[in-house]
C-alpha cells in the first residue's frame, strides 16, 4: 500500500489492522513531529525481535548509555548523493551533554568499520551481527532502534528517518552531519 503525503498518521489509524508492517519508511524525514510519544507506544516489535533485544541488552548494558546511529550503506549515501564521514570521524566529534557515558553504536556489520579491539574503542557497545543472522535488515534495525529509544541522548545523520524519528520523540536536534 502507498500512503498519500496528506495525512499520514489518519490513513495509518483508519486502516483498521490489529498489525500493520512498515517495511521502510523512508520519507518520514519530510515530516517534522510526525512520530510522536502517542504513535510511538503502539509501535511494538514480534515477540522474536523483543526476545533477541533483551538477550542483547542482558549481555551488554546494564548502565545508562549514549546512542549514535551511524549510517553509510550504498542504498543511503547513493540514495542522497552523499559522503559520509567514517565512524571513527563521528565518534570523535560527537559530544554528548554527558561524554562519561558508554555509547551504543547503531549500525550494520561494525566491525568491518573500525578495529573494535582497539583501547580507543572500549566505550563502545554495539550489537553482534554475526550472531543475528536469524534476523533480516529492517529486524536488526528494530532492535538498534529500541536502542535509541531508551538511550539518554542519540545522534544519526539528518537524512535518516531512523535518526530523525529518535531525535523526535526525545526531542533534539543531535545530528552529526550538521557538526
């Protein structure tokens, strides 16, 4: 089903699913509060998805963390026409209103992105990705979302809905291409 631009959130609530699968929701950064606290607690993952979040979050965060979205995938810079800066780059720059914190990164296949061995690194959390390979692009993205959701402060890139839905509903501006 395509959505018209013109009432969104209407057509999402007047199609009357007890589920609906969003598969992407690409243009979502065309619209500026459209995510809101209300939409979102009726946003809920599978039970599969929320089971590999808790064994996740079980293993890896038992503190409050920061959160970065970090995207560089071909479909999303070609899609754009854009460079991204590489990880190491962000994670440098980005300065949270509490730097002490650890921080999760949210991205896909990190450790084909920096050196996770390296001591630079060890205030990093991420998720493994090559104990996911049950779960498809969007299940693993669910995951890095709920995430964010419960992260103290997120920056992605402006251009990602996942990043400006975030920043939405904990309402920043935290957006590292901006830096």
């Amino acid at each position: 089903m395509v959505f018209k631009h013109e009432n969104i959130l209407n057509q999402l609530i007047n199609l009357n699913k007890k589920y609906v699968v969003l598969k992407q929701i690409a243009g979502l950064n065309q619209f500026k509060n459209f995510v809101d606290y209300t939409v979102n607690k009726h946003i809920l993952p599978s039970n599969h998805i929320m089971e590999k979040y808790n064994e996740i979050k079980n293993v890896i965060i038992n503190e409050p963390y920061n959160f970065i979205h970090y995207r560089y995938e071909k479909d999303f810079t070609s899609f754009f026409h854009i460079n991204v800066e590489t990880l190491d780059s962000v994670i440098e720059k980005v300065k949270f209103k509490n730097n002490g914190l650890k921080i999760y990164i949210a991205t896909t296949n990190i450790k084909t992105l920096i050196n996770l061995k390296d001591s630079k690194y060890q205030n990093l959390l991420y998720k493994n990705d090559d104990l996911l390979g049950d779960l498809n692009f969007e299940e693993r993205a669910f995951i890095d979302y709920m995430f964010g959701l419960n992260s103290i402060e997120c920056y992605g890139h402006k251009n990602s809905s996942f990043s400006n839905t975030l920043n939405n509903l904990k309402q920043t501006n935290n957006y590292y291409n901006l830096l």
